[in-house]
C-alpha cells in the first residue's frame, strides 16, 4: 500500500481503504490516513472508532513484515 501524507489537521484526514478490502471482504475494512508524524488507522465500518497511531517508522516496519506473510492464508 502507497501513502501520500495528508496536510492539515486530524479532521482533515485524507483516508486510504487497503487494497485488500474489495468487494469480496466488504466486512473486513482497513482505512489508513498518513501524517507527518503520524500514522492513522481505523476500521471503516466504524469511522468515529477507536483508532491505532504509529510512528511512520514502525509502519513501514509493520508493512515489510506483512509483506512477507501469506495474509490471504487466515
């Protein structure tokens, strides 16, 4: 997944569905929204939710790792 960081405040998020929510995994949606400084990542089913922040940094390690992994699998 790309990310282009987003300007602006939290309420100005620019939000990502994952490639890997198509139509066939309508229930299991993963929205991220980049910053500078921080990572955004929500469900979308549930918009006003619960949301996990992380340093870009440990993204991009958290995106390597899955990369490598047979997601799909599960």
């Amino acid at each position: 997944m790309t990310l282009k960081p987003s300007a602006g405040d939290v309420s100005e998020l620019e939000w990502t569905k994952s490639s890997y929510s198509g139509d066939s995994n309508s229930n299991e949606c993963l929205e991220v929204a980049a910053c500078q400084d921080t990572i955004h990542i929500r469900d979308s089913k549930n918009p006003d939710g619960p949301q996990l922040h992380l340093q870009p940094a440990a993204w991009a390690d958290f995106v390597a790792y899955a990369a490598d992994q047979d997601c799909r699998a599960v």
